[in-house]
C-alpha cells in the first residue's frame, strides 16, 4: 500500500560530515524535509518545525531528520552560496542537501523522484524503507508528533532507555510559560 | 518507578453524559489536563492544546482526554456555574470534571492526591495506571505527541485500522498553510 | 457627522482611587473598551492591546484608557466578585468600570447608549466629547495608533515635551527582538 | 537636536517606475526601513509591518514607505537577482532600493550615512527633513502608529478629507476577529 521510498540525489550537503543515503540509514525512520530558501511557509513554518523535530531526536539513533533544498524556481537566486548564508543566518542545524538540479527542467531530481507537489514537503519513511507520511503544507505539531512516536516504538530499539522519559528529560516538558502559581503551594 | 495514579475526586461533570473515573477507563491512555478558568497560561495555552488533542484522539478506543478544574484560589469567582458559562464561549468539547473542594483547605482534593504544583498541569496516564508524565506550564506540541504516539503504540488494540493513516486522513497533515507552488507543477 | 458621546453608567470601578466621568474628563481623547471577561476575542486581543495602550499614554495628560465591563450574557458568571479576579490574574492596570444592569434586559446601561453590537468594542471619544471611532472585533494595532497620533496632535498640549520623543524613550521602539548584527559594526 | 537625513545612495529600484530621492520627497514624512532578505528579525517582524504601513498610507500624499536593502554581509548571497525573487515570493509592494555597495568596505554607503548599526533599522524622517526616529531591532505597532500619526498631523494637507475616517474605511478597523455577539443584538 505503501511505497518504497527513492534514493536521494544530492549534489552537496550542509551540517554532517558525511553525505546520507536512505540505503545507508535503512532500519531508522526518516523525517525528509524538503524546502526553498524563498519560501515563506518555509521560512514561517516548516524549517522552524523541522529544527525542532531535530533537537528533539538528535540523541536517539532510531529517528533521523533531513532538510532538502528542491529550488525549482528562481535558480539564479537559490544557490548553494545562498543556501550556506540562509542556513548560518537561520541557525539551522540539522543535515541539509541540495537536490540535484536537472537538465532538462526546473525541478531537481529528487523532488521528480518523489512526486512532490511543492515546498515545503514533509515525508515520513518507516524502518523498513517506505513512505508513510507524504504532506504538502503545513503540519500540525501534535499530529507529526504521534505519527513519529508510534513508528518509533515499532522500531526495535538496541538501548533500553524509556523513550517518553528522555523527551521529557530534556525540559520540553518544563517550558517557561505562564503559569499561576498558588500562594500557598511551595 | 513511577508511580500508580490515585483516583479521581470530582463534583460535576461537563461535556459527558456519565461520570468518568480512572478505575473505569483501566487500559487506556490517559491525558489528564488540570487548569483554573482564571489562569491566564490555561487559557492561552494548556486548554487550546487540549482541546486540539481531544480532537486527534477523539475517534480512538486506546486515548481519553479528560480536564480537571482544580480551583484553588479565588473561589468565589470560579463556581460551576462560571465554568459553565466558561467552557461554553471558548468551545471546549473534552470531558471537564470540577475537583472536589476540601472542607479545610484551598486545594482541592484531586488537586493535592497527584501533588500537582499549580495550573496548568499536565498529567499523563498508561495503560497499566501509572503516570509518566507530570508537567507544571507549557507543553512543547511536538513532545507530548511523540510521547502519546508512543504509549499508544504500546497498547494493543482492538481494531485494524493503522493510527498514522487515522490522524493523517482527518486533515491534521494538510493544513491550509502557505505554501509554495510551483507553475509548472499541475 | 460625528455623535456626541453619551455619559457612561458605571456601578462599581477597579483600578482608580476615583470614579470616572465623560464629563470629568472634558478636553481629553478616551479610548473606551468595552468587554466581557468570559469573551474569547476580549482575552486574546482586545484588553492586552488595551493594556498596551495604556501604558504607552498613561504618562500623558491628554489620552485616557478606560475598560468597561458590558455583561449581556452568563450574568451569574460575570460578577463584579469574578471580575476582580480576573483582574488580578490578568495583570490588567488600566481602570476598568462595571457597566451598570438594565432592571428590564440583558444588556446594561451604558452598552445601549452606545448602541454597542457586542464585545469587544473600542470606541474613540476626541477632545470635544465626539464619537470619532465605533469599531467592533478586532482593531489593528498600527491603525488604531495613526488615529490616537493624529487625534492626539490636535489637542493643544499644556507641557512643551514632544510626544515623539516621550513614546521611543520608553524603549517601545528598542524592544527585543531578533536583529542582525554586523560582526564588524560595534 | 534632531539631525538632517542625508541623502539615499540606491543602485537599483523596485516597486517604483523612477528613482525615489529624500530631496524629490521634501515635505513629506518618510518611513524609511532597512533590511537584509536573509535577516530572520527582518522577514518575521520588520518587513511584514513595513508592508502593512504602506498598505496603510498608500493612498495618503502625506507618509511615504521605502525599503532599503543594506547588504553588510553575506554579499555573494544578498545579490539584486537574489532579492528580486525575495520580493516577489514574499508580496512586498513598497518601493525597495538597494543600497549601494562601498568599495572599501562591507557596510554600504548609505547604512554607513545614517549611522545604522545593522537590520532592522526603521528610521522616521519629518516633513523638514529631519530624522525624528531612529530604532534598531524590532518596532511596536502602537507606538509607530502613534508616531506617524502625531507627525502626519502636524503637516498641512492639500486634501480635505479626515485621515481618521480614511484609514478605518478601509477596514483596518474591522477586522475579522472573533468576537462575542449578543443572541438578543441583531
């Protein structure tokens, strides 16, 4: 029912040391997030969102997160120079990869490969290499939250620490909001 | 390591036809949302975000949102027939019960049996009645999704429906957010 | 062209040591809020832009900031005592009138006279006593501060300080927020 | 006590058919805000108010918005093709120039004349052509709007219409919020 995710085409990569294929990260699951530098849903929205995701895994082998520039307007402005200033300027830490620019036309060859409708894209790819989330747009939080929850813990796991103690460990939990506090509770 | 969850000690119940107790829904996943109507972080944002849960979850057997007032100041000012009134004009549509008063003190019984700090206060049940999760202020989306997906996944169940195809078909991944397209792509 | 503004009619007052008056306070421009505590859009945006404006003028003897409490609904749950609370959680400073019943209907006195269609309402009285904005819903920011600026020039001012001086050395215009700043600029 | 604005030294122009000089705009005030496309605080907060303001004054012979793009960094990146497709994606309408590069230097010529310390910078220049309002970083919308309609009050007006009743016709003022309607209130 599900499909079998593609390779990846990437002509250059930002934040790791080493290129990532999806063959190499076969048995974790993939957040593959793909954008355009000028794309304000990106910038507002899906990088954001995907950063987060990124510190919220960046510790646990079982998840891995992916930004892919797929330009495929505006060439002349999107360039991996530009790329490399956006991405320093926006503290964006997760591993990112332009997408191969294509010959013949304006989309690059990973975004072709995938049948993406547009930036930003989210696809989720499960354990076992497939595609289980595919959304053009916006994505709700607690929705994308579930859905990587629930496949994390399909996916045998080598270290025997709690997952949901981890996260919480982490203080996402304990964020400084406005909260009433009683006079009377210590 | 964690502890067992006490019972729940309510007067009045909102948005449920019949009582609700933690003995009663044994097995599930529980979030237990604590808020005063008053609480300026309640209103902003613990009870949005519950409600948004209750809306994910509302159409699966394995999680129940429930929120608890917990008055315990101004009392005068936050009766039932002010929550009432409250829960009406800002739309909240989960399960509300209001927290026993104490005859002696100003927090309420329930309040004090789960030694919750202040409002709000997130709580988060397992399958086996233990709590997992107890969160005074804000909780991060992204978290307390992860954290759900993952009990949830823990828990056998009854139907054969797969959750992530459940969550992602009501809408939740393809918000309308500002996107961008591409004129080449139909 | 513009309607004379009628008196208000105000049973109990928060925040000011002495009642207020239309009357008493001839010669000044008076931002009036109307607002129901139990009122989504009066929580969200209606009193904390009203509370912002207060603090941006209430060093200034010619804009007055006044809060009306119009309750034409859940009357039990909108009581001076619950209002005070709400007050105090709020943090709300600026004085706040409790606009008095009507023995016959739902809608109290003050909230007719104005022929007021529901909450949140902002109403802009100028120096001579005139209705020269009668805005229900939401009020944008920028608009609403072109309109007191320009209302405000037109008042002759008793003290010789520029008015523009006096808002930016608040620090309004140096808030913190997220800048770039030039490695080489010191 | 409030200094004379140099004059603008711009390379390029968009969103204008001519060249726009502060000598050929005497008499009129000008809000005048410095960017980088690539400067987070700039695209969240700054340029999306900018755009407002001119929104709200375009019609107005009185206030006249520009945008300046002070590129101080990250050259190659921020280049005129580069933000010309910035423009577009993000709808800004406001006439925009780019500061011209010094030789010498990586700070622009113009940013260098106005002293600013780097992105945003939003400076207010009166109808005698002095610089009443120089800020770095982010702008409250009140207190601008409060500024700018204090000034635009204080410049004699060819037209006879009230600035007040233009702005709130265009809906400015009535905005789609929510709001509490009265069941009893037609």
């Amino acid at each position: 029912m599900t499909a079998l995710a593609p390779e990846l085409a990437v002509t250059h990569w930002f934040n790791t040391a080493r290129p990532l294929s999806l063959a190499g990260l076969g048995g974790k699951i993939i957040v593959l997030h793909a954008f355009q530098m000028l794309c304000p849903g990106c910038v507002a929205h899906g990088l954001p969102q995907t950063e987060r995701l990124h510190r919220l895994f960046k510790d646990r082998p079982d998840v891995v997160v992916i930004g892919l520039h797929t330009v495929f307007e505006h060439h002349a402005a999107m360039t991996p120079v530009a790329l490399e200033a956006f991405i320093h300027e926006y503290r964006l830490t997760f591993p990112i990869g332009v997408d191969q620019p294509d010959e013949h036309e304006a989309i690059p060859v990973t975004m072709r490969r995938f049948n993406m409708r547009g930036t930003p894209t989210t696809i989720i790819i499960n354990g076992a290499g497939r595609i289980v989330e595919h959304a053009f747009g916006q994505v709700d939080d607690l929705a994308l939250g579930v859905l990587l929850g629930t496949l994390a813990a399909e996916v045998p796991r080598s270290d025997a620490t709690s997952s949901s103690d981890a996260e919480c460990a982490e203080g996402a939990c304990q964020a400084p909001a406005p909260v009433c506090r009683s006079a009377i509770l210590s």
